[in-house]
C-alpha cells in the first residue's frame, strides 16, 4: 500500500504539480472527512514499510454505512458526494480489492470521477493478472511451509498449513508449488478424502514419512460447504473463513492412524515488509494511476496485462472473481511433478 501511495504522490507532484490528499482508514475517512495532505517528505520513506500509512476499514461501506451503534444501515453516498464536491477533489483513487473496486464503481455511476488500483492479497481481482501484496503473501507462505516440512520430516507427521485467500486457491497453489507440498487443496478444485488417503499410503508404502499438505482456507470436500471460523458484522462480505486444515487434519488422523497437526499462517500474510517485486508492482501501478487521472480515464483501474501496465474497466474488475482454472498451467505443472489436488 504504502510503495503505491508513494509512488502515486511523487508523481502527480512532481510532473503535474497535483495537490494530493490520503483519506484516513479508507472509506471511513470519506464519509466523515478525516484526510491528511500527502507531501514528499511524508512518502519518500514509505516504500519498504508494510501495512498503510494512511489505515484501512473493510467494514465500511458508503452504500451501507451503520451508525454507531445502529444494526441496519444507511445509504449515506450523498455526503460522499457533496464532501467531493465540496473538497474540489477531481479524482478519487480507490486502492484495495473486489469489495473497494465494487463501492468503487458505484460511486463512478454517481458521477464521482474514480481510478482504481488492485490491492489484495487473494489475487482474486478481475480485469489484471495480478494484484500487489499477492507476492509478498506467497512468499511468506512458501518460508512458513518450508520451515513446517523439516519438523514434519523429523516427527513422521501428516502436517497440513493453512493459508488465506478467501474463495480463490491462487496463495495456496503458489506457495504449495513453491514449498514442494505433496497435496495443494484450492476452493476451485474440491477435494475427495479418498483420495487424498490414497495418496498418503501411496506416500507410505513408497517409504515417505510424511506428508505435506497446503490448504486453502476456502478447501472443501466435494459437495460440501466451506469451513466459515466466523461471521462479521457490517461487512461487505460476513463470511469469514477458517478451520479447513484443522478439520480434515482430525478426519485424516482418524483415518490413517497418522498423526496430524495442522498450522493457520491467517495474518501473518497480510504483514511485514513487502518483497521487492510487489514494491516494484505497486510503484508501477501508483505511477500508471497517475496516467489514468491525467487522461481523465475515470471508471478504470490500473492493471496488469502480459507484463505491461495497461487498464481495466471498474465493470471488468469486479463482474467476477478471478479464480484458479483447473486446466491452469501451474495445476497442469504441479500435477505433473507429484502433486495431487484432492
Ligand atoms: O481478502 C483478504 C483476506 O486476507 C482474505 O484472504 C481473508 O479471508 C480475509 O481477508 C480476512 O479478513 P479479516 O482481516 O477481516 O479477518
């Protein structure tokens, strides 16, 4: 977030003499007003920190906003309207992923001049090859993986690690493939217990002892439901997955007479210091957004298509998912070193 925000910034400055301005906590700061003037000296610094300089809420929508308080929401997309009119603002640049980019279009339909930038760490987002933090997520992935292999190797264990990424197995299926997991388990591909039984006998028989599995947190068994750890409230999407591994982990136990244990990295993805490619990724989209506003190319987010910076419409970026084809490369590539997908 913050390589974006600095790039962003440092260009419209220096090339257009642009006034910039970062809303605190995301649409939150939109609603109620709250942003900070963002200068050179404030990003120079920026792009090797984690997290946002300016905060986040994945929890407030403008179309569905709660009051303090409140359990049914308000549409308060007016005042988003009047304060951008009141505030001058000529572009509104939405960073974040599926949710953001929605609330996002929406409000390009009211008319508010908007450019998105794909954030998240599911790489789920239409209209781009890829979305910045996915990088860093998948390699704190395949380092957590590693590490959980020797101690799986030493104590003959069925070892399964949790990662995130909602209804897309694109972290799973990179971090997997990364790491050498024997079973990668994707929402897109569900999974047969049988079959991953099988497997581990075979593993057995073939004198391994253990077995490495990478889940994702949004794996399910064929004709089953996804495991859900919680519901939140006020969010643009409640459900809020959890517990896959831990779960087929007790049944596999049960099972094989194996032990099991199963480990969620959860978080852990999300924080830290970003790898150099997604700095690199974010700079190029932050400065690419700064072309998109300049052309006044409003209802389009910045994105990548084949290597090059290009453009999406917001329609194209949030009408589905991008989602793992079970006929992707790297599933047909995995499978055919050993892998299995349940
Ligand atoms: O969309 C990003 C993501 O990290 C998902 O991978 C995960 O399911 C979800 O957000 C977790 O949300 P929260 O931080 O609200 O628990």
């Amino acid at each position: 977030m913050n390589a974006v925000i600095r790039a962003f910034t440092l260009r419209a400055i220096h090339e257009f003499g642009w006034r910039v301005v970062g809303f605190l906590d995301g649409f939150a700061g939109l609603i109620d007003k709250q942003f900070i003037t963002l200068d050179e000296k404030q990003v120079f610094k920026i792009a090797s920190q984690g997290g946002t300089i300016l905060g986040t809420s994945n929890n407030v929508d403008p179309f569905e906003y709660y009051l303090p308080n409140s359990t049914s929401p308000i549409d308060v997309s007016d005042r988003v309207l009047a304060y951008i009119k009141e505030l001058h603002i000529d572009a509104l640049v939405t960073i974040g992923g599926d949710g953001t980019q929605h609330m996002a279009y929406r409000l390009f339909k009211l008319g508010v001049p908007v450019i998105g930038i794909p954030k998240t760490i599911d790489n789920d987002l239409g209209g781009t090859d890829q979305t910045f933090g996915f990088d860093t997520a998948v390699s704190i992935a395949t380092e957590a993986i590693d590490r959980i292999q020797t101690t799986a190797e030493s104590h003959h264990r069925i070892m399964l690690v949790e990662v995130m990424g909602r209804y897309a197995g694109w972290i799973a299926l990179y971090s997997g493939l990364a790491s050498g997991a024997d079973i990668i388990l994707i929402p897109e591909i569900p999974f047969s217990l049988e079959r991953i039984k099988d497997q581990i006998d075979a593993r057995v028989r073939d004198g391994h002892k253990y077995t490495l599995i990478v889940v994702s947190e949004g794996a399910r068994e064929e004709g089953k439901d996804y495991s859900i750890m919680k519901m939140v409230k006020n969010s643009h999407d409640p459900i809020r997955l959890g517990g896959a591994a831990a779960q087929l982990g007790q049944r596999l136990e049960e099972e094989t007479g194996i032990e099991a244990r199963a480990t969620v990295l959860g978080h852990l993805l999300r924080g830290g210091v970003p790898v150099s490619s997604d700095r690199i990724l974010s700079t190029r989209y932050g400065a690419g957004a700064v072309d998109l506003v300049a052309d006044k190319k409003f209802g389009h987010m910045v994105a990548l298509r084949q290597g090059k910076i290009a453009s999406a419409t917001l329609e194209e970026a949030t009408m589905a998912l991008r989602l793992v084809t079970p006929d992707h490369e790297l599933v047909a590539r995995a499978k055919q070193v050993g892998i299995i997908f349940g």
